[in-house]
C-alpha cells in the first residue's frame, strides 16, 4: 500500500462511502440524482454503481491496484459528468442549480483526473490523458469547476447562509465570503497565478465546510440519508481538491503564469 497524498487517501475514503452509500440504501447515491424512474434495470445499474464506486475507492489504497482503480473511476466519473450533469446543464443553462450540480461533478472528475495521471505516468497508451498533459487537464476542469459553486454561493446566499454553524457572526457574509473565494480560486488556477495556493486553500475551505457544517448535520440526524449523503459529497469534493493540490507538489508557492 503506497499513499500518495492527503488527497489520494481521503478520495479513495469517499469513494468507498459513496459505495457503501448507494449498497445501504439500493439506490443511486444522492449525489447523482435525480437519475430517470424509467430507467430499465434501475436497481440492478445502482447496485453495480455502487460497486465501481467501492471497488475502486478500495483499489487505490493499493499499489497493484492503484492505476487500474484511477483508470475505472476517471470513466466512471466521466460518465456521470456526460450523460447526468451536461444535459441538465444544457436543459436548463439559466438556472444555476444546473451549474452547480456540473461544477460538483467536475471537481470530482478533476481529483480522479489528476490521480489517474498520476498513477498512468507518461504511458504512450493513454496519449495526452496521462502525464503532465493529464495533469493540465485536471487542473483546467478544477478551475472551471469551483467558479460555479461560488456562484451558486452568492445566487443562493440565502439558503448558503441558513447552512451557516448558529455560533459565527454574520452568516450572510460568510455565505458571499466563500463564493467569492471559490470564483477567485478559480480563475488563479486558470490563468495559473498563485495556483498551487489557490487549490490548497479551496481544498482546506471544502474540509472546513465538510467539518464545520455536514459533520455536525450527521450528528444532530444521524438516520437521515440526505445528511450522510451531503457529508459524503462535500467529504469527496474536498478530497479531489486534495488531489489537484498535490499535484502541485513542487511548484513555488509565488509561481506567476
């Protein structure tokens, strides 16, 4: 067993989680809802769901493993992106709950990205997927990824700042504090100013939330799925900022473009 990273251990947890998650409750995990009643074989494809989720949070725990697992959940991740996020994304492009529902996709797909370029080093058979090219790709889909869920931040301030714990100040302003931060993160990730601060502060920013709002939601309704669901889901998003953070390991913490 070889632990790359902070990332790489705490990504393969939520992946086991979402898997364990979706086992429990025979369902697709709420995080990729609402997948479509009709679906033919619904309860046999969120089993088998479950199952890639598991086995592939699990198989990157070890070094045998590892690279295939980083493989499985990079398409697995993908798919869901494609075929669940994009066409309600495309559906209804002026409601930002769509954006967000793709920005939290994409920031999972990013850490999966990154992981796998990891492990796939500079192999010919994946191309520009793998390696430093993967790595880019990674860290562009990141960038992209977090200006959504800090608009979501300020278009639902509101509902943002009733999630705020009872005992900080201003709740609102927290609420337009960190969407801001997220949209700035991304564009220093994008235009690769101060990027490798930018990643490790969104990632600390998703723990702190994870921990200071979905840790003690859980705690006060320990049987609701909708609370475990969302510690799981906001667990994963700051284990893949984890993971585009690493991969900066390195670089200086002023590089500039």
């Amino acid at each position: 067993m070889r632990i790359i990273s902070v990332g790489h251990a705490s990504f393969a947890a939520a992946m086991i989680a979402l898997g364990i998650l979706g086992l429990v409750y025979g369902d697709f995990a709420l995080v990729w809802q609402p997948v479509p009643k009709e679906l033919p074989l619904r309860q046999i494809f969120a089993y088998a769901c479950a199952v890639v989720a598991l086995a592939g949070g699990l198989g990157l725990l070890w070094t045998r493993t590892a690279a295939l697992a980083s493989q499985v959940l990079l398409v697995y991740l993908l798919l869901w992106l494609i075929l669940l996020r994009l066409p309600a994304l495309l559906t209804a492009p002026g409601v930002e709950i769509s954006w967000l529902g793709c920005g939290e996709t994409a920031v999972m797909v990013a850490g999966g990205w990154a992981l796998f370029a990891y492990f796939a080093g500079q192999s010919p058979r994946f191309g520009f997927a793998a390696g430093k090219s993967g790595v880019r790709i990674a860290r562009i889909l990141f960038g992209l990824a977090v200006i959504p869920c800090g608009l979501a931040h300020l278009v639902y301030a509101a509902e943002t700042a009733a999630l705020v714990p009872a005992w900080l100040p201003w709740p609102l302003g927290w609420a337009y504090l960190t969407g801001i931060a997220y949209i700035a993160a991304g564009i220093a990730v994008l235009v690769n100013a101060y990027a490798r601060l930018a990643a490790i502060l969104t990632a600390a920013m998703m723990a702190l939330i994870t921990l200071l709002v979905w840790i003690p939601a859980v705690a006060a309704a320990p049987g609701s799925r909708f609370q475990l669901t969302a510690l799981v889901t906001s667990s994963a998003l700051a284990a893949a900022a984890c993971a585009v953070a690493a991969s900066y390991r390195g670089t200086p913490w002023r590089a500039f473009r």
